[in-house]
C-alpha cells in the first residue's frame, strides 16, 4: 500500500469544538525520499507549525490526524490560482498585439494581465473565504500490536 501524501500531525489541544494540531514537518512520506527530501530538510530548522482546526467528534488530546482538503474545492482553488491568471495573460498579449502588433507591448501585457488577475484572485479570497478549501481533520487510527508469531522468524522446509 502506498504511503499517503496528507500531512499528518498530533492534537495538542482540544477547546471549542477546534483542535489545535501541530503538523509534522520531518517530511510527507509520499515519496520514497520521505525525510530526506529537500522539503524535510528545510523543514528541520523550523519550529513545527501549530494550526486551529475545526475538530471531528471522537478526537482526543494525542491523537494522530491526517490533514485533507476536498477535492472540489482544491479544484475550484486550482482554476483560480492557476487558470484565470493564464487567460488574462492571454487576453492581455492579444489586446496588445491587436493594437499595437508590438511584441514588447504584447509581453509587458500579458504580465501586467497575469498580475492583475494575482491580484483579483488574491482580493477575491478575501472577501469570499468560502472559495478556499478548509483543511479538515480524519483521525490516524493507531497502529495494530505486533503479536508474537509475527516477530518470529519464519523458516522455510
């Protein structure tokens, strides 16, 4: 089984209905690279980050959770994030092109385009949180004891 790429982290505390969690930072264990990715390695000189989550029911002090985003809002952040600044780059080139045919112009407006649409999505985020995809919280359940007979070495006859 393939390991997961959520981040995972401990609860710390729990008051409110919101569970303060701190994330793990010695790397994703997505990868094969696990800690010894370039990620984890800048991640060790840091303090680990504490974040205030919504908390599920059942969640306890000590827990191992998994952070998820939905996958509809993670999309919906993507065309945002990513295509909407690419079009108005888009609009922003053929609009200078259109009046002026000048490849400078057209360039310098497509970044001044891909910036003001940066801008917008950026405001826009602001004024409309809902937009974003909060984390939620799945509890890690524990792993299983290991028992006797699967600690014993096995021998073929």
């Amino acid at each position: 089984m393939a390991a997961s790429a959520a981040p995972t982290g401990t609860v710390l505390a729990l008051a409110e209905g919101q569970a303060s969690v701190r994330i793990d930072t010695s790397g994703c264990q997505g990868c094969g690279h696990g800690a010894g990715c370039g990620i984890g390695r800048l991640a060790a000189h840091r303090a680990p980050p504490t974040l205030v989550l919504a908390a599920p029911p059942g969640l306890r002090v000590g827990d191992r959770v998994e952070l998820c985003l939905p996958a509809a809002g993670l999309t919906r952040l993507a065309l945002l994030g990513y295509l909407l600044p690419a079009l108005a780059m888009l609009l922003g080139a053929a609009s200078a092109h259109a009046l002026t045919a000048s490849e400078a112009a057209s360039a310098g407006a497509a970044g001044l385009g891909g910036l003001a649409a940066l801008i917008l999505v950026r405001r826009l985020l602001r004024h409309a949180p809902g937009l974003a995809p909060a984390p939620q919280l799945k509890r890690v359940p524990p792993a299983p004891p290991a028992s006797l007979t699967d600690m014993e070495p096995h021998h073929e006859r």
